[in-house]
C-alpha cells in the first residue's frame, strides 16, 4: 500500500533562539551560524520523508516565522492552517523560555486544541561545553508541557503555578520521575504520559534535530489514519461501503439502499450534486420510495431507459 501526506508545520520562537538554524539544519543538514540576519516576515522549505511504519510519504511544508516583536501581528498569517508546530526557546536565555507563553496562547485560539505541538530546547551544544550557561532545565520544559498540553494527566502540580514558568511541579521534584542524566537528551521521559513532545537539540552538530520531525511526522499520520477511520466509520453507519482504488485508498462507492445489488461511484463533479440529479443520495439519506418515484421519473423522460 502506497500513501501519501501533506503537511505545514510551522516554527515559532522568540528572536535568536536558532528557527532558522534548526529548519535548514533538518531539511538541507547544514548549520546556519547565528551571525544570519534575523528573518523577516516568514520563509518555508520543503522536504519529503517516509514514514517507516506505515510507507506513508510525506511533504513536509516547514514554515520559518520571524521572532521579532514588530513581525508578530503579521506571523499569524503564515501559520494559519498548520497541522503542526515547533516552539522554540533557547535553553541559555530564560526569556526566551518565558515568551513561549505568548505563541502557545496564539496557537491555541487561531488554530484549535487538535494541532501537534512541540516543545524544543535550542543550543544544547552550548551548554555541553560549558554546564553553568544553562538557564532553563529540562525538567522546567516537562512541567511547562504537563501543565499547558497535558493539565488533565497533571494531578500532582503544584497549587498556584498556573503559567507553566515556575519552578517544576511537586512529580518532578520528587526524584520518583527524574530525567535522564545527559544534559543533552534530545529524547523524552515517561511515553505512557504522552511528553515525547519536549526535547533539546543542537543545530550546530545536529543532535536531536532529526528525531524532532521524526516524531511529528509519525503523529501526522497517525491523526490522519484515525480521519479516514473515522471518515469510514461514518459512512458505514449510513449504510454505505466506500470503495478501495489501486493504492488502497477511498475512493467513493456507495451501495443502493434496500436488497438492491451493485454500487455506484461518487465522482470529484458530483460532490456538490445527487446522483443523476436525484434530490438525495442513495445511501446517504432519505427514503427508498421516493427514489423510486424518481427514477421513474427519470426513465419516463428518457423513453423508458434510466441511465
């Protein structure tokens, strides 16, 4: 079976903490230095990837927006109708931290509660070579997630930190679900919560950048293959048995209604129209007398013949 995907993803952030470097690091594996001029408006690259588990290919649409203050009213434009999006802050600077804040409460009103979010941690490289540079750890980007995507699964918050930027909640601190020891882990802590969402990267040497997209990229399509279930399941209710093409796509046939044999195709002109003009469509809705009548009526002014 042969599938294939287009998504927009979208990369947010205060000024410097490396956009830029992280998005052509992912799509042209090469580093940006920081020296770039800061990016103006928006810019977007392209990249095609397969997802192993499923052979589904997928167009990755990576949109890079500008972190400036002044570009902020207009960057809401570039990431409408993303399907998913990177927030970035840079690990050595807890401002850019805090800023997150503002992106995430943009996110959520322009384009819902359903879009895949990422939190990424930039310039570990840094921090690798000289520890005490390190602002912002990785537990705060934990508890940051647990408390603004995940507030139901986190019971054992803190009362009164509301934001997501105080210190890490009481599950954390407990030492019963420490992180890892690497002050560079570019992975994830406790799958069965759902926080493989937070990582810390370097565009520099490239740790971790390709496992960022890699698991977007798996969400992508697992939220797309429960669309199509879901979008199957619908039209099984309502009596009606979608056809499979050559790829083992949908690709519209529905049943006559009552013990009548044989199906029909919904084609990409009649989505907007009833089969042959009918005022419903079979198997869709209505009753099976009234389609009667209309085929008679059909045939009648075709000199007796339907179709």
């Amino acid at each position: 079976m042969s599938n294939s995907l287009e998504a927009k993803i979208v990369v947010l952030g205060s000024q410097g903490v490396g956009k830029t470097s992280l998005v052509h690091r992912y799509v042209k594996n090469a580093f940006t230095p920081p020296t770039t001029q800061s990016t103006i408006g928006a810019s977007f690259l392209t990249k095609r990837v397969v997802d192993i588990d499923t052979s589904t290919v997928v167009r990755l649409q990576i949109w890079d927006t500008a972190g400036q203050e002044r570009f902020r009213s207009i960057s809401k434009l570039y990431y409408r109708g993303a399907n998913a999006a990177v927030l970035c802050y840079d690990i050595t600077d807890p401002h850019s931290f805090e800023e997150m804040g503002r992106w995430l409460k943009e996110l959520k009103t322009n384009l819902g509660d359903d879009i895949i979010l990422h939190v990424v941690g930039t310039k570990s490289d840094v921090v690798a070579e000289d520890p005490p540079k390190r602002k912002v750890p990785f537990e705060r980007c934990i508890a940051y997630v647990a408390e603004n995507l995940y507030p139901a699964q986190n019971t054992q918050a803190q009362s009164g930190q509301t934001n997501g930027w105080g210190s890490a909640p009481a599950a954390f601190q407990s030492g019963g679900m420490a992180s890892p020891q690497s002050n560079r882990s570019s992975g994830f802590w406790g799958q069965d919560i759902g926080w493989d969402c937070c990582h810390e990267i370097s565009a520099k040497d490239g740790e971790g950048v390709d496992e960022v997209f890699r698991v977007i990229t798996r969400k992508l399509v697992e939220q797309q293959q429960k669309k199509d279930e879901e979008e199957q399941r619908q039209l099984a209710m309502a009596g009606v048995t979608p056809g499979i093409d050559s790829n083992g796509n949908v690709n519209g046939y529905f049943d006559y209604p009552g013990n009548a044999n044989g199906s029909f195709r919904l084609g990409m002109g009649d989505k907007r129209r009833s089969w042959l003009g009918f005022p419903t469509t079979p198997g869709v809705g209505g009753h099976q007398q009234e389609w009667e009548e209309d085929i008679d009526r059909v045939r009648k002014s075709k000199g007796g013949r339907c179709c």
